[in-house]
C-alpha cells in the first residue's frame, strides 16, 4: 500500500512540474510578443496620420526650423510630430519613442520657445494633438502599422515636393483592416478617411491651467536707506546723485524710496472666435457640403465720466502694475490713483471696455480679471485696496503671465474684443521682454507701454535690454509708447491713453493672419479644365476661404474667372459673411475658353486689388492647368511692386517656368503644382500655414 501512495505522489508530482513548465513557457512566449512601433520621418505632421492615437518611434535630427511646430503642449495638427516631441521636453534630438494622442482644435495656439525649438503661434485650428512619454497606456490597442491620408505607408513631404497618389479605388485604405486604439476616456478624434481629418465638435481639447505665481518677498524687502534716496525725490531726477541713486536701487532691489513732501494735484473727477469648420472636401464628396501726434501727450484734460459705459471702445484691457519695491510706497498710491482715473475715464461695461489688473514683482500675479467688475465705481474702489507686492521688475515674467493666463474665456475675454496690455513700469526692466512680447504680439495682444522716469544717459549702463520698449510694444511708432519724467505728472496722461486703447482701427496687433487680408482668386476657365474639375476647384477656393474670419472689418474676399477673357465673380465689397462668400463661389459658372493668364493678372489687380483697404493684406491666389497664350512675368512683378502677394497654384499641364514667376519670393514657399485636379485639397493646409508664417514675420515699423 506505501508503495502505491508512493508513485500516486510520484505522478502527480510529476503532472505538477510538467504543467508548470508549460505555464512557464507559455508565459515567456507572451512577453516575447513585444508591441512593435512604426517608425515616422521628422517631417510628417500629425494631421497626415488618420490614427487617433498611436506609438511611433522618431529618427534622430528632427531639431530643424524646416519642420514647423505650432502651439505649446498641445500643438495644431499640421505640426511636424517629432519636433514637437523635442518642443515638449519628450525627447531630444537623439529620437525615441512618443505617445500622441489626437483632440479637438483650439481657438488660439501660443508659441515659445523650448528645449531648442521655436514654435510658432496660430489664431487657431481645426485638430490639434498632444504628445507624451511613448509607453502604452492600459486597456488600448495601438497599431503597427500606421494609417496614412495617402496610399503610402511612409513620411508624407511638406512643402513642394511632388506627390503621386492613385485616384479613386487605388487609396489603400488600411484603416478598415489595422486596430484602432479605444481609450478608455472620452476624446476627440479624427474620423478615418483617407483623405481628411474631421474633429468630434461635441468634444473640447483639455485646457491647460495655470495657477498664478504668488509673490516672493525677500528679507531684504524689509531693509530701507533713506539716506540714499532723499536727494533724488527732492530733486525729481535734476542732479547727478539722483542718477547715481537710481543705480543703487536697481542693484539693491530690497530699497524702497524714501518718499518726498509734495502734492499731488488730483484732476477733477468727473468677436467670440469662429468656430473652425472642421469639414474639408475630398473626390466624391457634393460640394458645399457642409499715429500718433505728439502734440496730444501731456495737456490735461478733465475726465470724463461714463456712467452708462463707452460703448464706442469695447476692448478688453489688462494693466500691468509695478509692484516692485523700486518705485516706493507713494508713488505705488500715485500709480493705483491713476488707474482708477483710468477706470474712471473709459466707462467700464459689459458692453463697452472691461480692464483687469496684474501686479508684477518677482512674479505676476492677478488682483482681478476682467468679469470681475462691470463699472468704473466698483472696479476704482477695488484698486484703491490693492496692496504692494514688492520684489524686482520682472516685465518679461509678466507678460508670459498675461499671455497664457488672462486673456481666457473663463476670465471674461470676450473673443470679438481688442485684446490690450498697459505695462506701468518704473524706470526699467530687471528680465528681458523681448520674446515674452513677441508671443505676445502673435497671440493677438496688443503692448502698450508707460514708462514713469526713464533711465539717464549716466544709467544706461544698467539697463538689462537696451531699447526694451521698441522691442515689446506692438508697432514702433510712437503710438504705443508713453514716457512720463514724473510719477507726479501721470495724471496728465490719463486721456491720451484712453483715446489710444480705445482707438480700434490701430490696435494692429489684435490682426491675425486669418483676419486681416484681402483674399482674390483668380481662377483658370480655359477648355482643357472641363466642367468636373471647375467644381472640383471651386471647392478648393471655397476649403481655403472657410479658413478665415469673413466681414467687412476683417478678412474679405474676391473672384476674377479667366479664358482669354476675363470676368469679375464678386468684388471685395461684395460679401461680409462667409456663407455669404462660400455661396457665391458655388454660383460661379464654368466659362471656357483660351488662357491668357498675363492679362487675368493685370485685370485682377486693376478691378480688385487696387480697391484693396489700405490696412489689408493683399493676397493673389491663381489657380492653372496650362500654359499662359501670353507673357505672366511683367504683369507678375506689377503685381508685386504693387504690394499683391502672390501664390501660384499649377495643376496637370501648368507650366514651372510659369508659376515661379508668379509667385511672390521666395517660390517655394508661393507655388505649388499637383498632377491632378482631384489632390488640389492636399495643399489648403500648407497654403493657410505658409500665409500664417509669412504674416508672423512682418516688420513692426
């Protein structure tokens, strides 16, 4: 009997270790199955993969300014992904593996500059994406292989470069075959087709916030030299010891002033953004589906009170406030009575200018947004209670802060509203401001700055950022810069300031590349484009014209049709609505003829551009399949001299020669040339970039 209990053990020992065994190898198969990430080249932009989120691995030398970024953490679609990757601290330029994750577009896209990349910034587009560590998240399948909107399974070329696609049922389709992540919550994402990307518009992109810097005092904010600074508040600025004086303060920042024995005479009291249309066409598809005067500064004038609001200056203002503790606590009273003077003369209302206050040392920080108060009453009492922060002048931090913090919906920034920054500031700077502006400035905002007691020629040497204020304000002439000798004489400036924000027609930097242009095309009619391909290009015009913020005040658009004739669609004038313009392009009638595109040129320039508003952007867009019956060059560089912007669009038999010299300088970033009519969509997206690049850097003179 032992015997047998024996080699009962025996076996089931043995069925034990063999089950074990096979457990154990089962198990090293499955780690063996290891996810494999498809590599992508550095210049393929998000929105030309149709995944809505995937692993890739990127190559290494992506850091290149060829392969453009837009936004900050979370970046438009039309991003290079790699460079993004490098943008965002993922990776470096050594390459690795990313996570990206597809979302909604955003109203506005901010850039920066970060890890050695600059990203630029954009008014807003139709899909955006975000970037992360490149390891899988729980409970979602990632692809392979990834799905490209062409028939090829590699890095799509920007820019000029040719495509060849296979029309029709040659597109591979790989999205119906290839897993798509399911992530466990709920996110925007692109609808798989081959040929464009669409956003869920129920779904919004997570917003980034940020939770304001609180203000650093030091111990030394406590130490005072009275001594040090009693010669130059008593002699307001007139000797050298006050220059020598001001030295000391900017290297000692704990120093308050002492305050002088004087009195201050008090003057007598007295467009939500458009949404994106995220629909783009592809074959198949119906269309249409879906100066200042210097003589103004500093005369007095009684301030007028508005009690029911100025609802002749809707702007929405923010007020950077020296907090620092170089100015002193008197002259900080000085700076809070003025601003509630300004309060006062602006007729702050709903309907009219609101104005929101940050006060900088060390760090910025909001005393009140803009729904905060909605009269001159309330919101001057509530700055009569702000209380000195103190620390050194930290403008550029400011500015940072007011660019990615209170110019929000959430903090009552109306959209359809100038965006204004007033910087106060006490003699100088301590950071630098030039880049804080610049973001800034591509951000829509408008930099105003009052400088209270400039440098001396003896205090130069100290200034951190010689030329600060040229370098930040949003145009360099004159009209947003005021310099005030005294804080006892800020007063004075009340009313010039106040005529200046509420003056909308120059507040040139709340112009965006989509809102500031006069837009014609000048379409090809000839014969050899055929009825099926006219519509096919007026859904091109119609895809590039949806893009942009459509009135009388903003962008506006226009259509010449050529054979060897030409005829005039619609004039600048005509409409002041998008649906208005997206109809009348659908009503435009195939014509057919010759080509003589030389004198379509010239005719355009004639009957739309020089009717062009003096402060819009003059931008030809002409659109051919052939070469011209006659000579483009002379009618080109008329064009040119003439301030027209030309972009050059060649299809099938469209002559290079030709189209080069149309397009405005330089040609690759103007002309463009497809083999077919029906992969004219591939190129709305680069034509609005290239316009949006070329407006971002213009001159500020």
């Amino acid at each position: 009997l032992s015997s047998f209990f024996l080699k009962l053990c025996l076996f089931v020992l043995g069925v034990f270790l063999t089950c074990t065994y096979t457990a154990k190898e089962a198990t090293k198969k499955t780690k063996k199955a290891k996810l494999y990430v498809p590599q992508i080249d550095c210049d393929v932009k998000a929105g030309k993969i149709i995944n809505p989120e995937f692993i890739a691995k990127c190559p290494p030398g992506c850091q290149d300014v060829k392969h453009r970024v837009y936004g900050t953490d979370v970046y438009a679609s039309f991003s290079s992904v790699c460079n993004a990757a490098i943008h965002s601290g993922i990776i470096d330029n050594t390459g690795g593996k990313i996570l990206v994750q597809k979302v909604a577009g955003h109203s506005g896209y901010r850039g920066s500059f970060s890890n050695g990349v600059r990203s630029l910034s954009l008014p807003r587009w139709r899909e955006s994406f975000l970037v992360s560590e490149g390891k899988p998240r729980k409970g979602v399948t990632y692809p392979s292989t990834l799905e490209y909107s062409s028939s090829k399974s590699t890095a799509v070329k920007s820019g000029n470069d040719h495509v060849n696609v296979p029309a029709g049922d040659a597109i591979r389709k790989e999205y119906q075959t290839t897993p798509v992540p399911t992530p466990a919550t709920e996110m925007a994402t692109t609808t798989p087709t081959p040929t464009t990307t669409t956003t869920d518009p129920s779904t919004t992109a997570p917003q980034t916030t940020t939770t304001p810097a609180t203000t650093r005092t030091t111990a030394a904010a406590a130490k005072t030299r009275p001594g040090l600074h009693r010669a130059r508040d008593m002699a307001f600025r007139s000797t050298s010891t006050s220059a020598s004086n001001r030295n000391i303060l900017r290297h000692n920042t704990g120093v308050q002033r002492q305050e002088p024995v004087a009195i201050f005479q008090r003057a007598a009291g007295s467009p939500a953004h458009l949404a994106m249309e995220t629909d783009s066409w592809k074959p198949g598809l119906s269309l249409f589906d879906t100066g200042f005067s210097s003589k103004e500064e500093l005369n007095p004038k009684p301030l007028e009170s508005i009690s029911q609001g100025n609802q002749n200056c809707k702007v929405d203002l923010s007020f950077l406030m020296d907090g620092s503790w170089s100015i002193g606590k008197r002259r900080f009273q000085l700076q809070k009575r003025f601003l509630g003077n300004v309060a006062q003369a602006l007729g702050i209302s709903s309907t009219g200018p609101l104005m929101g206050i940050v006060q900088y040392g060390d760090d910025p920080s909001t005393e009140f947004n803009l729904k905060t108060y909605a009269n001159s009453k309330d919101l001057k009492n509530a700055i009569e209670k702000i209380q000195q922060k103190g620390g050194l002048s930290n403008v550029g931090k400011a500015l940072s802060f007011v660019n990615k913090n209170f110019f929000l919906d959430a903090n009552g920034n109306r959209g359809g509203a100038p965006n204004v920054v007033v910087v106060m500031v006490d003699g100088w700077p301590t950071d630098r401001v030039e880049e804080a502006s610049r973001l800034a400035r591509e951000s829509g905002i408008n930099i105003f700055f009052v400088t209270v007691e400039a440098a001396a020629q003896s205090e130069k040497q100290n200034v951190i950022e010689p030329n600060f204020v040229d370098k930040a304000v949003c145009r360099t002439s004159g009209f947003y810069s005021i310099n005030v000798p005294s804080w006892f004489s800020l007063h004075k400036v009340v009313q010039p300031l106040v005529k200046r924000v509420c003056d909308t027609d120059r507040l040139v930097c709340s112009k965006t590349c989509l809102n500031s242009a006069d837009i014609g095309f000048v379409i090809d009619g000839s014969s050899s484009v055929g009825t099926g391909n006219f519509r096919t290009v007026l859904q091109f015009v119609a895809n590039i014209s949806k893009e942009f913020e459509i009135s009388d005040t903003d962008t506006r658009i226009g259509a010449v049709q050529y054979t060897y004739e030409q005829r005039l669609e619609f004039s600048f004038d005509k409409y002041s609505t998008k649906q208005d313009v997206l109809n009348a392009i659908k009503r435009i009638s195939y014509w057919s003829g010759g080509t003589s595109t030389g004198a379509a040129i010239s005719y355009a320039s004639e009957q739309l551009f020089s009717k062009s508003k003096p402060n819009k952007r003059k931008i030809m867009i002409l659109i051919t399949d052939g070469r011209s019956y006659d000579d483009v060059s002379v009618p080109a560089m008329t064009a040119h001299q003439n301030g027209v912007i030309a972009y050059s669009i060649g299809v099938a038999w469209a002559a290079p020669d030709e189209l080069e010299a149309i397009a405005t300088d330089p040609d690759k970033e103007h002309s463009f040339f497809v083999d077919e009519f029906d992969n004219l969509y591939r190129y709305v997206n680069q034509l609005i970039q290239n316009i949006c690049t070329e407006f971002n850097s213009q001159p500020r003179n």
